[in-house]
C-alpha cells in the first residue's frame, strides 16, 4: 500500500475500528465502524487502520496489560484510545512546519473520550450496538452522524481545527463551577428540593446552569460531566444562540444522510442527531424544543431524549428548561414514567407550578452577584486549576489567556506534556498514594511557567512578569495558592 | 623484534554456561536443521555470490577473522593498504570477549547482579521467551531489509522474525512518505532511528524521556561507525541483503559497556567529557610532551585515566567531539586486547569524519591510564611505538602516572568539602530534632546530606565542553540510587534543552525523590540535586557557592587550551 496520506487532503482523521471484526482476509473493511473524512479513499483508510492495528498488536508483545497511546512520527500524531475492550479510536493529525500545529497529546486523547462518553450517553456502548445488530448497520450509521456532527463544531473555515499549545490553560473533561454565597446555596438547596419531587414519590435528578457554569448537581460526577459537557455544547443560552447563528451556514453545507434509526418502545419522539446544530431552541414555555424557526409556525416538537447514565446505571428522560440564564436539566427516570408523553407533560406542568418562583428567585440572586465572563480572573496571573477527582477546574479567561505571548504557552504545554507522563506514571505505579510534584521553569522569554501538582490536584500558571528569581515566581504562587485555593499549594 | 604476536581464536565462542539440557533440546528444536551455528553461519555465505573474498575466508577461518577481513577489503577502497605487520593487529579486536576488569577504587558503580549476569546476552531467549519481553530495556540494530545485526537480549539469528517486524513498521510508515519517532503504550516507549540502511531500535520501560532515548541510539550508531565507518553502507547498496552481523563479531562486551554507561556516565546525555584533576604543573608537564611529538602525523593525542582526560592534544584546527572521546574511551576500555599488550588499530571518529579510517595507537602504562595516538597513516606503527617510549620517559620523570594514581584516589569533589558561608551557618535544624542530639546528628548526616541538603551536582562548562560533577555522598550510595538520580539529571537535561522552546534558563523540580535545580547561562549549566524537603531559598544559596567553588578550583579540574601540535 503505497498511497500517500497527501490525497487525502488536509486536515485531520478520526477513525473507529473493532479488532474482534474483519479478521479475515479480504474482509478487512468490516472492521471499520467510522471514518473521518468520509469520503477518504477506502484503501488510505485501510492503511491508517492497518498501522494502527499493527502497532496495536506490536506494543501489546511487551504490555500486554497496557493500550498503546501515541505514534509519532516526523510528519503526523497518531493519538489513540481504547473506548471498549477491543473497540478502538485513533486521531491522526499532521504537523506543519509552522508552530502553529503544536499539539498535546492528552489534549487530544481527551476529545476521543468526550466524543465517546457524549455517544453512549444517546446510544449506549459501542458494543451493545454491535451485538443488537452483527451487521454493524446501525452502529455505523449512529457513528456516523454523531461524530461528524461533533467535530463540525472544530470547523474553522474549511479547515478543522484542533486545540492547540494555545489551549493549554484549558481541561478538556472537566466541570466549570459557579462559586456562589452561602445564601444563593440555600436557594439552590430549595430548588434542588423542588425539582427532585417533580414526579411525586419519584426522585428526578438535577443538573443548574447559570450561563456556563455549573451551580449544582444531584448525579455522581462522571454523569455530572458528560451532562454538563452536552449543555455547554447545544443547551444553555450561549450555545442556543451559537445555534441559531450556524443555522444558516450549516444548511449551505453538505448534509449528512442518517442512517435508519429505531423510534423507543414507549412511543417518545427519539433523538436522531442530538449534536445537530439547528435542531433545538427554547420555547415559549421556558422549555427547549426540537425544531426550527420555520417550524414553530407548525408548533414546537416536544424534545425530551433518553440518556443513559453509566455511573447511575439507569436510563433517564432529559427535560430542558430554561430561564433567562439559568438552565434547569431535569432527568426522570425512564422507568417510572408509565404513560410516556402524558407523563412528560405532567412533570413539565409541576415544575412551572412549583419551580418557577424559585427559579425567577434565584436567577435574580444570581446575575446580581456575576462578575461577567471575566469574573474569575486574578491580575497578573494566568492559571488553570483542575481537582480530577471531582472532575472540576478553573481557569483564566480566554480573553486573559491570548495576552500570554507565543513563547509562554508553548512552554507551558511542553511542561503539561511532561507533567501528563508523570501522572500517568505515578497512576499506574501506586493508585492509593499521590504522589507530589513541582516544576518551575524560566524559559527564555523570561517567563515563568508553572506545575503544581499537591494531593491531586493541579495547578498550572504562567507569569510573564514575576521577575527574575525563583524566589520571586514562587512568593507568587503562594500568594495565589493562598488566597484563591484555601492554600492548597504552599509548601509544607 | 619487540612485538608479541597476535592472538587468534580459531572458532567462534560459545556461552560461558552451557544452558541447561532442557533449553539447549529447546534451542535445537527451533532449529530447521540440527546443523550446529557455525556450519549454519558459513552457510549463509555460500549464497552471497558477490562476496567472493568473504566467502573464501569463512570457509576457513572464524567470524572475527572475517570482520577484519572485510575491514581490509574496504580499505583498499579508502586508503592505502597496510603493511602486514599493523594489518595483523586488526584481528586482535576479534578476540574481545569480556569487558575489562574493574580497576580498584573504580569509581564506576558495580552494575546490580540483576543487570549483569553471567550469560550477558541470555542466548537461550528470543522473542517468544516471557523472561525476554520482561527486559526493562532493548536495544535492537538492524539493516532496512530486515537482517538483525545486534539485540542486547536473546542470541540475533533467533530474533530475524522480530527484526523483520521492525522493518516492516518503518518500511510502511516510510511507504506513505513519513518517518516513524517512537510509540507509546502506557510505560513502554519504543523509539526508532533509521540512519541510511540502518536501523536501531530501542523498546524501554525505564521512564526515559525520548529524547534521552533518541540520543542513546545515535550513540549505538556512533558506536558502530567506529568500528566500521559509515562506508558499511556502500555494502548495503551493491547487495540489500548483506549480512552485517559477522562484521560486528566480538563486540558485544563493547555495546554491552556502553549500554551501561547509559545508567552511570553523564557524558552520554551531557555531550561533554570529564578530567581528572590534577595540579596545573602536572598537567602541563603532560601536554608538553603530547605536544613534542612531531613528525609523526598524529591527529590527536589523549592521554587518559579511565574515561577521565588527563591531557588532550590535537592538530591545527582539528577539535575531537567529546562524543567521539566518550565512544573511543569505551572501545578501548571494554576490549582486554588493548589492556595486554600495545596496538594499533583501526577505528573511525563518527563526529570528525564519519567515512574515513583512523589508526589508533593505543598502550596501556598501568591498569587505569592509557595513551592514544591518531594518525591517518596505515604505516604509522613504529613511529608512534617511538613517540609513545618518550612519553612513558618523560610521564615517569615528571612524576604524571603516580600523581594520576593519587588523583583518582583522592580528589574526588565532595559535596561536604564545600566552602562554608557565614550566613547559613546561622540555620537551626528543624525544631522537632532539637529534642533529641543524636537523633538530630544521625539525622544531619544520612538524610540532609551536604549543605542545605544538597547531595550532589554536574557543572558542565559550556565554553570547554567539559563537566565535573561531585561524589555520591552516603544517602545516594548504592548503583540503584545513583542510576535513579542520573536518569532524572536526564529528564532535567531533555526538559532544559527541548527544541522548540529551549534552552529554558531555570528549572526547579520537586518530587518524593528529590528536589532539583538547574541553571543554564551561557558560560555554564549547573544540575544540582537536593534531599525532597530541600528549602528553596537556602538551595539557592548553595548553588551559587558550588558555582563560585568550580570557578576558584577550574584550573586542577579543567583542561585548558587544547594545544596545537608543532610540526
């Protein structure tokens, strides 16, 4: 096989193969679930998965226990993940001569794994798929219009475009969290309350937004997450209204024909393409609908898609209502709604009857005390707290974060790169021991850039103007650590 | 006529330990025929037609005797040929077999008994073996058509399926026009370096940056160039299919040595030589003579202990690569033949020229301190016996070999030895030592080590291309824990020096080892290690006095001026 990866244009691949599948010769292409471009040339996809499928079994020769992460090569970064046992994904992207194509491996791993968790959160795992249908019609067809309706949110122009070194003061899989006061915590305590009887003797859970960020949850954090990550994809108020903006160019686009998808027993309208841009928006009853602006002529389709939540084990009813900047996702058990629809209705009916004072209530506390997209910003630092056990962080604004120079970041995330194999050794050597470490480095730019890692949580800083001592940089962080991480990362 | 002759083996040699009945059944039953290795090895060279002359000296003599026949074929393509009386000592290479004995007061750590047993290379396993896939870490050399040359594990002829595994993954990654860096799975990374038609390969599960990885395989390949020169590769493209292997035989104790220097010489990731210290009278006492040895074409003359310079001599504008002094230290101190008697041989200098031959001269005047001569002529032998009688005269009336013996006994930098300064004389232990003084003073000696706790530190003089670095103290006392430190001062070096965004200027890095600190201006770069609870501010401190220290001792623990020869 001597194609060139070069036809297949820029711009990188995503593929989806099953080692269990196509082991035979000349059947090499039923392993193949997914494949971004879709209309690579059948036999460069077969090279890539090939490789890969090689390299695969190569490492496994000396660990056997352990999935292979990451080819490198002069020109590409092969990043892969094992999703299910034996169900594989591998991210290709090509490298430029121009830095701008800098990279971080565990960035990229971190899109295989929220692409993945969004997809079994709507259609269940991979292999439940597969198994339902050997064929692998449907799991394909699922595959391939929630993945490609995930990364045309990565399109650039005609390009698609990855996080980069300039990303590095971002954690991919993570919850934002809003700090709130001690009297809003009881008026979410109320609501919560409220919210979880919606169905009477029932217990609905939870997730509150305001804006961007996450007020409250009632779900375990792995849950907690991949809900959160789905809103701030396609539900709160930014991403309803990035929808109603994309709508147009989408549809200029070329569209993807899904593949036949089966309607849910209990006769509630499925989710074809829950990550299409222009399906949703809000009501005029509060609640997110499935349609378009031309269809609400016709009226609004209820929108209430079944997920499947892994840490909880159990299939719920999503539920989206919204109120100004506050986004309520209410879950009901799927297995308690007897009547499907009308059972829906009820539990929508009971929230605007009991819920929405508490709601206008809050809503007000809320944005009273909001500091605006830059509230979380610290003069004179540019940082990134994550706790991974809580799947939580924090970060300098965006805006903040351009203002760091060329040089900065890219050291910044050469430090993450080798601060991510450190966690990972430390990970696999002794998982009930946390192991601490620090690195400060000057780089020549005469930044400091920053890695703390303290009884497992991290924090990540560059500070471009701390002077020219250790000393300096550090008084700096023990400052920060002090005042906004209840001192979490001074030294002993 | 002074010269002994040369020692020849006539058959290749066996392991040292017979394997046990069970495994050499085993061993035989992977065989296609029950033909024993060395007819199996003659008969490879009955199908390669195009080398006449290899195949007639096989049908006669051993593997080593081939290799330094192919050397003498290739010669007549490069150089003159030699006379018969220096060809001669060529084959005495071939007889290396094991690496030179330590020396007293070696100040190389023991290498572990699990690093260094008496079947070194474990001919019993290949790639099935489960005891060969557990090796910490391998090191593969093969040719782009899949013929294993070197494995640091298992004997190579068992090993071709796994070599030709190799080949094909960088066969396809080439194929589409890229080439391949390394893979990782989880704790294993194996790195790749394709140099022409050769490939060297290393699998690792030590937590080595990939750099440091990267950096040793160009050593391997540096390594091999000495031995062969880069001309090897002509072989390749008359006949895709050569067979290499046999050209390496009898160096494994070389690559073997080297491997090892990975874990304990600095030199490898530094790229800067070490001296042993000596008065400055001293040393000039020896480059003095270096230098008088006119008329007789020598390149570079080095005199070294061990892998320390003592002096370093070359001719006009002619500068040796500390990576080619690292290399032609471990060639000579890994092969007993240059140990009994004088040689001369030769060898290739991959950094000063990478297709040309040299000729080393090269005698040993005790067990530890040994000269070297560099010539480009074949004939050069008796002339550079001559130059080397006047050395020893001159080195023993000067007094140079018994100073260097007291110097590699005595002059060890130690990190207690550092000059004190008033102000940190003024901090108190910490307070829940102060309870117990014994306690307090076990303490203070085992755990906290020099100053500040600092254990140990590499000053490299960028200018000089020179380090030093101080003794172990007691805390970092066994092989283990020194390999430990030296593959974080590694990692310290990669993170330092990355590409695209070094060189950093300043590094701390604190983790349940140790804390590290790293310095880089554009004189000097300074490593410096510390006991983990080390306080910032006072490490600090101690790390200006070590810089302060190095600079008032440079003149005893650098050489100075590589003099030019006078012709």
């Amino acid at each position: 096989m001597g194609l060139s990866s070069a036809a297949a244009g820029e711009g990188p691949q995503l593929c989806v193969f099953d080692l269990r599948r196509g082991q035979q010769e000349g059947q090499e292409l039923d392993k193949i679930l997914f494949f971004h471009p879709t209309d690579c040339p059948i036999l460069l996809q077969l090279s890539v998965i090939g490789l890969c499928e090689g390299i695969i079994t190569f490492a496994r020769i000396f660990s056997p226990d352990d999935d292979c992460e990451v080819i490198e090569s002069e020109k590409h970064s092969h990043v892969f993940y094992q999703a299910e046992a034996d169900i594989w994904m591998v991210l290709v992207v090509e490298k430029n001569k121009d830095i701008e194509s800098t990279w971080r491996c565990g960035a990229l791993q971190g899109i295989l794994k929220e692409v993945h968790s969004l997809f079994t959160m709507f259609h269940g795992p991979i292999r439940t798929l597969l198994d339902r249908q050997p064929s692998a019609e449907l799991a394909r067809g699922h595959l391939r219009t929630f993945f490609t309706d995930y990364l045309s949110d990565f399109n650039a122009g005609k390009k698609i475009q990855l996080p980069t070194f300039r990303d590095c003061l971002k954690e991919r899989g993570t919850v934002q969290m809003l700090t709130i006061s001690r009297e809003v915590a009881l008026e979410v305590q109320s609501l919560t309350t409220v919210l979880g009887s919606c169905l009477g003797n029932v217990m609905c859970q939870s997730l509150v937004l305001f804006e961007d960020l996450l007020v409250s949850t009632t779900l375990p954090p792995d849950d907690t997450l991949n809900l959160y990550t789905y809103a701030i994809l396609r539900l709160t108020p930014r991403a309803l209204l990035s929808n109603a903006t994309s709508w147009s160019y989408l549809r200029k686009g070329t569209s993807v024909h899904a593949g036949p998808t089966s309607s849910s027993s209990n006769g509630t309208a499925s989710v074809e393409r829950p990550l299409q841009r222009e399906k949703l928006y809000k009501g005029k009853d509060g609640f997110v609908a499935a349609g378009s602006t031309t269809s609400e002529v016709r009226g609004a389709v209820a929108w209430v898609p079944i997920l499947w939540f892994q840490q909880a084990e159990d299939r719920m009813h999503l539920c989206v209502y919204q109120h100004k900047n506050i986004t309520i996702l209410l879950l009901i058990p799927a297995s308690s709604l007897i009547n499907g629809d009308d059972g829906i209705a009820h539990v929508k009916r009971h929230l605007l009857e009991n819920a929405s004072q508490n709601i206008v209530t809050l809503e007000l506390k809320l944005s009273r005390g909001w500091g605006g997209e830059n509230a979380y910003h610290v003069g004179g630092y540019r940082y990134l707290l994550v706790d991974p056990d809580r799947k939580v962080s924090r970060a300098s604004p965006p805006g903040k974060v351009t203002t760091l120079s060329k040089d900065s970041l890219l050291s910044l995330n050469r430090l993450r790169e080798e601060i991510d194999l450190e966690k990972s050794r430390a990970k696999r050597s002794d998982s009930c021991h946390d192991k601490d470490f620090e690195v400060c480095i000057r780089a020549k730019n005469n930044a400091w850039v920053i890695a703390k890692v303290t009884r497992g949580r991290e924090l990540y800083m560059a500070l471009e103007k701390a002077g020219e001592t250790l000393l300096y940089a550090s008084t700096a962080i023990e400052k920060f650590s002090n005042r906004y991480c209840e001192g979490a990362f001074s030294t002993d | 006529m002074d010269m002994d002759p040369p020692t020849n083996n006539p058959s290749p040699p066996g392991p040292p330990d017979s394997p046990p009945p069970e495994k050499r059944l085993a061993s035989l039953s992977l065989r296609t025929s029950h033909l024993p290795p060395d007819f199996e090895i003659h008969d490879d060279y009955d199908d390669d037609d195009d080398e006449g002359y290899l195949t007639a000296v096989s049908r006669v003599g051993s593997i080593s005797t081939s290799a330094s026949a192919w050397k003498d074929d290739l010669e007549d393509a490069d150089v003159a040929p030699p006379s018969p009386s220096s060809s001669g000592y060529a084959a005495e290479r071939g007889t290396s077999l094991a690496s030179s004995a330590a020396a007293n007061d070696d100040p190389q750590p023991q290498p572990d008994d699990d690093d260094w047993p008496r079947d070194k290379k474990h001919l019993h396993e290949d790639d099935t073996s489960a005891s060969w896939r557990k090796r910490k870490k391998h090191f593969f050399i093969l040719s782009n058509s899949g013929k294993p040359i070197y494995s640091r594990y298992g004997d190579e002829h068992k090993l071709a399926g796994f070599s030709a595994t190799l080949q094909a993954i960088i066969s396809f990654v080439e194929n589409s026009g890229d080439h391949i860096k390394f893979v990782r799975a989880a704790k294993h990374q194996i790195v790749f370096l394709v140099k022409g038609p050769i490939y060297l390969v290393c699998i690792s599960c030590t937590e080595e940056s990939y750099e440091g990885l990267r950096g040793q395989l160009e050593l391997m390949y540096g390594q091999m160039l000495l031995i062969l020169t880069k001309s090897v590769n002509r072989c390749f493209e008359k006949n895709p299919k050569f067979d290499m292997a046999p050209l390496l035989g009898g160096t494994d104790a070389v690559f073997l040595s080297l491997i090892h220097a990975f874990s304990w010489n600095p030199a490898t990731f530094l790229h800067a030589y070490t001296c042993l210290p000596l008065a400055q009278s001293t040393r000039q006492a020896a480059s003095a003579v270096l230098q008088d040895i006119a008329d007789s074409g020598v390149l570079f003359a080095l005199l070294m202990c061990e892998h320390k310079v003592i002096s370093l001599v070359g001719a006009q504008k002619a500068t040796l690569h500390p990576d080619d002094i690292f290399l032609l230290s471990n060639f000579i101190l890994s092969s007993e033949s240059f140990r009994t008697s004088e040689s001369f041989s030769p060898i290739c200098l991959p950094r000063y020229n990478s297709m040309a031959f040299l000729y080393a001269y090269v005698h040993f005047f005790d067990e530890n301190t040994y000269l070297t001569l560099l010539t480009a002529r074949s004939d050069a032998f008796y002339d550079l016996k001559d130059s080397r009688s006047r050395i020893q005269n001159v080195l023993l009336k000067a007094n140079v070999l018994v100073e260097v013996q007291r110097s590699l006994r005595e002059s060890a930098l130690r990190i207690e030895d550092l000059p004190a300064d008033p102000s940190s004389q003024s901090v108190s232990p910490p307070p829940q030592f102060s309870q117990d003084l014994h306690f307090q003073l076990l303490s203070s000696e085992m755990a906290i080590g020099g100053p500040a706790g600092l254990w140990h530190f590499i000053y490299k003089s960028i200018y000089l291309d020179q380090y030093v670095s101080s003794e172990f103290p007691l805390i970092i006392s066994n092989p283990k824990q020194q390999k430990r430190l030296y593959k974080a001062y590694q990692k310290l070096y990669a993170s330092m020096h990355d590409k695209a965004t070094g060189p950093h200027k300043t590094q701390f890095r604190r983790d349940e080892d140790y804390v590290l600190f790293c310095w880089i201006t554009q004189d000097f770069e300074l490593y410096a290690a510390f006991n983990p609870l080390a306080d910032k501010s006072q490490a600090i401190k101690v790390c200006n006095r070590v810089c302060q220290w190095i600079r008032d001792l440079e003149n005893e623990i650098f050489v100075y001026g590589e003099s030019t020869l006078s012709w």
